[in-house]
C-alpha cells in the first residue's frame, strides 16, 4: 500500500477486490424505497432521506 500511495508501484502491487454484500452492490440503491402514506413505491430514497 505504501508504494501504491507514494506512485512507486508496479503490476504486482494492486489488489483486486470483489463484494458480492447486498449493501455494496447496488449503490444508492440500497437506501430502500420511498414510499407514499398507502405504502405505494414512489421512487428511491436519497442518502439524506436515509
């Protein structure tokens, strides 16, 4: 990591990462559903409405 954040790295230096968790693979999405007062689905929520 060091040599990663000094720009001194090469091909064997980098990790790849792969997560597969509910909370990560939808991005925004994850925030669950807006809903209206009869529990209609209106939209998504935003990281504020969250």
């Amino acid at each position: 990591m060091e040599r990663i954040r000094a720009g001194r790295y090469g091909k064997g230096d980098f990790i790849i990462a792969d997560a597969k968790d509910a909370d990560l693979s939808g991005g925004i999405l994850t925030t669950g559903r807006r809903r209206d007062t009869e529990a209609r689905v209106t939209g998504n929520r935003t990281r504020a409405e969250f």
